[in-house]
C-alpha cells in the first residue's frame, strides 16, 4: 500500500507520522478537545450574562418609552369607562 493510500485510508496516521506516534497524537486531539469544552463552558456564562444584561436593558428602554406615552391612561372609547388602556 502507498503512503498516499494509507493516507486516505487512515488520515490520522499522515498527520500523526509514524505508526507509533498515533497514541501520542490521539492523546494530544483529546487534550486539546478538553480544553476546547472548558472554553466553551467558560464562554456559555458569559454568553449567558450578556443575554440578561441585554434583557435587562431591552426592559429599562421599554419602560422608559412606556413612561413617557403621555396616552398610557386614556381610556379607549371600545372598552368602556371602566378600562384603562396601558
């Protein structure tokens, strides 16, 4: 079988060089996929913070326009008196 073959057959093995220096970059993919997931926890909650602050923020600019409708006590002439549109 030509190295060109086994490449295809066995990608790792052209990465890795010789046959016994699979275990060793095997080992090397798995370090570096755990590290990839400690990352990827580390930015969940950040990601997950800045979702409440924008939240938060979304909220505060609502209620600032909220408070600034002048209409906001008006009642609507299809409900009747005694409904307060707001």
């Amino acid at each position: 079988m030509t190295s060109a073959a086994r490449g295809q057959k066995w990608p790792l093995a052209s990465l890795c060089g010789a046959a016994g220096q699979v275990a060793d970059c095997l080992a090397k993919v798995a370090r570096q996929a755990s590290a990839a997931a400690a990352d990827a926890a580390k930015r969940q909650e950040l990601l997950a913070a800045v979702a409440e602050l924008d939240g938060a923020r979304a909220e505060a600019a609502w209620l600032a326009a909220y408070e600034q409708d002048e209409d906001r006590y008006k009642v609507s002439p299809l409900l009747g008196a005694g409904y307060v549109i707001g």
